[in-house]
C-alpha cells in the first residue's frame, strides 16, 4: 500500500512544485546531526490501535507515524482519515502498509494485533492462535527496526510480551508489555474519586498479572505524599480490609463492564500507552507499573516471566525496578501470580 500522493508533485508532467514554490535561502547550513526523526510504529489498525494513534499524534510524540495491519481497505482508510486532519495536528508522516519494511528504523513498535476469541474457544486455544500470530509479526519487527524498543499491548499482555521477547532476540530491557499500566490507573481513579481528590495526587500501584491475580500495593499508596494506611492507623480510624478488596475488584472488572457497554476497550488504553510512549521516546525516565522480566525480583523463581512491577522508563526501554517495599501478603500474592503466568506458558510448548 502506499501512502497518499503528495500535491507537490502535481505540476506539469509530475514536477514537483515544492521546488518553484520556494526560493532557498544562499550559502544554508544543513540540519543538526543531532536532531532526531522519531518513528514510531503500530502494528494492528482496530480500535486499540487507532485510539493508540490518534493519542500519539494529538499528544505530537512521533515525526513519523506507521500503522501497518493485514487489511489494506481498512488500513488505508484509517491512514487517510488521519491524514485528512493534519491542518489539526503537530506535523507528522503518516503512512500504512501491509508489509513490514514500511516499519524499518522505528524507535519505538507497538503491538496491538491480536485474534479475537470465537464463541466456545478456550483461553488456551486463543492465546495459541495469538502465539502463532506473533511469529508473523515480531520477528520482522526486530529485522527491520533491531534497535528498537518493543511495546506490547495485545492480550493476555504478559505471556506474549514474553513470547515477543523470545521470537525477537531482543534484550529484556527492550522488550516491555503495557501490562499494569492502566490497571493502576483505574485504581488511582477508585481511591481519588472514594476521597474526593484529583487522581494526579493520588499515588497507587497494581502489579502482577494484568488479569485476574494481579496485586493491589495498599501499604503504599499515599495522597499527597501521606502514606494512607499508616495515616489512619495513627488517627486510629478504623477500615475493613473488605472494603479495599473491593476497590481492587472493581479494578480487575472495570474493562469487563466497558466491554460489555460499548463492545470493547479503546480510549483509556489509548491514553496509557501514549503514556508510555512519552516516557520511552522523550527519555522521561518516569515510573511505570509495566510487564518486565520478572525473574529475581521480589523473590520471584521458577522460570523466566513476564509481568508488572513499577519500572523505571526511558530511551533505552527498562532503566531498573524500583525497590517498593512489599509487605509478606503482597510479596506471595506476586509469587503467585507469577505462578499463575508460568502454568499458562508452560501449556504453550515454546
């Protein structure tokens, strides 16, 4: 597929105007070296992926942006509805194809492609279906681009950030899963809006599996640097441990409730991975509950997984994992769900 014709080139006989358009300025120096063309890539053109796109281009995060997925009239569509707001937007190139060489020299690839699940199949037999998918994908991602930063969004996020890392070689610090990323910020969400506070004040963290045995960091969280439950145990207020569970329910199935409103999850993952992508492409070197290997940390064995904990972000992907202190419950709970992630690979056969 190729990209929309540019109307520079629309003079007599394909002459570009561009260049009778312009006088150039006498004796101009070339451009600083150091100067950076950022591309970033998006691999999967659904609602995840376009909700990702969208929010990079408002947020002006890429000089270049790819979307490549397996449909060309939908893929091109895509490309020039995006391509029709640019007197909207920062200036970036946008292009789309279905071959992965339109990809080569991204800084940063995110995979949103993902096979949907069909009515009666096992969880099992879809997270196979998406391994195989991944063999498409990742590695002529790592050819083409082999300094790049892989970012995985597409589910179950920890296993096939996992499986990414396998298929492209890639060291781990470059391989990340959005994992925990939005979870937590569901859970800033629930603990702002139960206290009547901006959620930016609000530091929480969920971390573990994105799913079902993910872990909620209580001893942590603090609003406006005040540690929460120190807090009310030295006010001698009482709380029910009942009620945070609850809250963190209401974490876990808060994309089950979105999914079963609208059909799917799009603009709150959108804003997350932006989130991300900032970090990464702009050497941010913020703090981000993300899908990492695991192994060694926190007293985690049994093998190599993939899944969250608060990470260090920045140009290079993974810069560290910070060491938050966890109390005896929460530090089994994450070996648990690092348990729970093992099993599902280990049914995988890789």
């Amino acid at each position: 597929m190729q990209k929309s014709q540019s109307t520079s080139s629309l003079g007599p006989g394909g002459l570009d105007l561009s260049q009778a358009f312009f006088i150039p300025v006498q004796n101009a120096a070339p451009p600083s070296p150091t100067k950076r063309h950022t591309k970033v890539s998006v691999i999967g053109a659904g609602n995840v992926g376009m909700a990702i796109a969208q929010t990079i281009l408002t947020q002006d995060l890429a000089d270049e942006l790819v979307l490549v997925d397996a449909k060309p009239d939908k893929l091109r569509g895509e490309m020039l509805d995006l391509q029709h707001a640019a007197a909207f937007l920062p200036r970036t190139k946008i292009v789309a194809s279905v071959d992965y060489a339109v990809t080569a020299g991204s800084d940063l690839c995110i995979v949103t492609a993902g096979a949907r699940q069909n009515p009666g199949e096992s969880r099992l037999n879809l997270l196979q279906r998406n391994v195989s998918l991944f063999r498409n994908i990742i590695p002529p991602l790592a050819r083409f681009s082999p300094d790049t930063v892989l970012l995985i969004v597409s589910n179950p996020v920890d296993v096939l950030t996992y499986v990414s890392w396998k298929l492209s070689g890639f060291p781990s610090n470059r391989v990340i899963g959005s994992g925990t990323n939005l979870d937590s910020s569901r859970f800033r969400f629930l603990i702002a809006d139960h206290l009547d506070v901006n959620a930016q004040d609000v530091q929480a963290c969920i971390v573990g599996e994105h799913g079902d045995s993910s872990v909620a960091l209580w001893s942590s969280i603090s609003v406006g640097g005040v540690p929460v439950l120190s807090f009310l145990e030295k006010q001698q207020i009482a709380y029910e441990k009942e009620t945070l569970e609850k809250i963190h329910r209401a974490v876990i199935e808060s994309a089950y409730e979105v999914i079963s409103l609208k059909g799917y999850t799009s603009w709150a993952i959108g804003y997350s991975v932006a989130n991300l992508a900032r970090s990464i492409l702009r050497d941010q070197r913020r703090i981000h509950p993300i899908s990492v290997l695991a192994k060694g940390f926190y007293g985690i064995d049994g093998g190599d997984v993939f899944l969250s904990l608060p990470a260090q972000v920045g140009r290079g992907g993974v810069l560290g994992v910070t060491n938050v202190h966890l109390t005896d419950e929460e530090a089994q709970r994450l070996r648990n769900s690092a348990k729970t992630i093992l099993e599902v690979q280990g049914q995988l056969g890789l």
